[in-house]
C-alpha cells in the first residue's frame, strides 16, 4: 500500500466516491486492499488512544477495564500477546478475538503501533473486543467492509491437528466467521489448552435459536450427547443471551469425529457450534518463537 493511500482525504467529495468505491468493491469481491485503504484513509487524525477522539465519540474506556482483575497462567498469556504483536505491520486489517489471551494481545499490538506509529484496523469477534480495540487505538470495523489480513483469537481446547472447542464466552459465531474471512489465522492458548482429545474436559457450546430450545436438545439426545445444558446467565437469572439474541447449549458427546462440526450443524435451530475443525491456525504458546521471527 502506497503512503498516499493513507492520507486523510481532503474533501467530503472525494469521501463520497471512496464510499461508493468500497460498496463496488465489496461487489465484485475486492474485499481486501481497497476496502483496507479506504477504511484507514481520513480516519488517522480522528483515532487515538486513551480517551482520545474516534469518529464523533470521546474513546472514554481503557486498556485496564477490559482485563479481568485475575488472569490464570499471565505471564505465558502475556509472553504469547508480545509474540502476536510482533506480526502486526502499517495498514493491517486484523481480527482480533475474545477472551483473556486475546484481550492482552490487543493490548499488546495498541501498544506496539502508538511506539512506533503504525496505523491499523480491528476487525472484533464481540463486543468486548471491538472496546479493546477502540481502547487500543485502533480504527474498528466489520466484516461487511473489510476482510481481515490475519486474525488471532483464543480457545478452549486445541488437539494435536490444531481443531478447536471455543465458544467458552458465548460469542463463536462471530468468532467463525472472523477465522473463515483470514488468508492467516494464529490461536494464543498456553500450555492448559492443550489436549489429546476434543471435548475430554470441555463441553460442546451449540448457539440456538431460543423457540428451538426443546427440538435442538430432543435430536442431540437422539444423537448420543450424553450430556445438555441450558447454559445460565449468572447474576442476571435466566439463561446466558448471545450477542445475537440466541441460547447456549453446553453439550458432552461421548465422541467428536471430523463430520461432527457439520451434522451439528445441520439440526434445525442450530446457529453455531464451538467446533472449528480443519481451519488449521498457526498454535502461538508460551516459548514457541512465532511465525514472526
């Protein structure tokens, strides 16, 4: 990408026809340069970090309200958020994920770019990392107008083939369509996440529709599961609502066989699972050198 690409555009007009260019682009499916370009362009005076201005809105969170006050294992979450940081260059167009790895690692990269002045753009699987990433400094965004560069995101559980369980904090549909959008894909897990069998420790959370709650259980049961659970929605009462208004359901399947994720899937009322098999990320943990070096 040319450093004029980057400029803020000098006039309304011309951020008239850059706006028209990105629905064309998006189109006919250039969905990666002129879409990146366009997005970062006139938004590099607006977006600071630390209370700063985004767009029309005082940035008014910080780094420290987005991190729980307890973090299993830190230390390794955080040498593998340094490694993740590493990666980033001028202009990235990145996914950034959920969870505790994920939330230190954005951290991480907004720390990187204010050092060394690097713009670049979020892409967030949640709420609560598009807030990380404002917080952060970075411009955030959406799959319906950028396709992200690469993207990072934690997990439950990774097998020794590099499959998945995720969806621990509710938000894997988001989570699935952000890694399926990456040409690069990175998981930052430390060593607890590793498993010899998917599903061994952790449930299967299965987003549903909440009018299919009794059909989605009623066939898992006829499919074997061994166990399913309405998942709570803690202090609130009730069960825990996804960002997408839908129900969870945490289930034990006595095995997970490579068609699982898709015959899941295909019961009516299912949305989403928290399998992801076959995406083969690139496992970052703590001591491994990274893609990066």
């Amino acid at each position: 990408m040319d450093q004029q690409d980057l400029e803020p555009t000098a006039d309304a007009a011309e951020e008239e026809d850059a706006g028209a260019d990105l629905g064309h682009a998006y189109q006919v499916g250039i969905w990666g340069p002129c879409a990146r370009a366009l997005k970062i362009r006139g938004r590099e005076e607006r977006g600071s970090t630390k209370g700063g201005a985004v767009g029309s809105w005082q940035a008014a969170f910080g780094d420290e309200e987005f991190l729980p006050t307890e973090v299993a294992n830190i230390e390794g979450k955080r040498q593998v958020a340094q490694q993740m940081a590493l990666r980033l260059r001028d202009g990235d167009v990145v996914g950034v994920g959920s969870g505790t790895t994920s939330l230190l690692a954005i951290q991480a990269l907004g720390e990187r770019a204010a050092r060394e002045r690097l713009r670049w753009v979020a892409v967030p699987t949640s709420l609560e990392a598009a807030l990380a990433g404002s917080a952060a400094g970075a411009v955030v965004t959406s799959l319906e107008l950028v396709r992200p560069d690469w993207s990072f995101d934690g997990a439950d559980e990774v097998d020794p083939e590099a499959n998945l369980l995720k969806g621990h904090g509710g938000a894997m549909l988001r989570e699935k369509l952000v890694m399926a959008s990456s040409p690069e894909r990175y998981v930052l897990v430390d060593q607890s996440k590793l498993v010899d069998r998917l599903g061994a420790r952790t449930p299967v959370p299965i987003e549903v529709l909440p009018e299919a709650l009794r059909l989605v259980r009623d066939a898992l049961l006829r499919l074997g599961a061994v166990e399913v659970h309405l998942r709570p929605g803690g202090t609130k009462g009730g069960p825990m609502i996804t960002e997408h208004g839908n129900c969870v359901l945490d289930v034990r399947l006595p095995e997970i066989q490579p068609d699982t994720e898709q015959t899941l899937k295909a019961l009516p009322g299912v949305v989403e699972s928290g399998l992801f098999l076959g995406y083969r990320p690139t496992v970052l943990t703590p001591g491994n050198v990274g893609p990066h070096a």
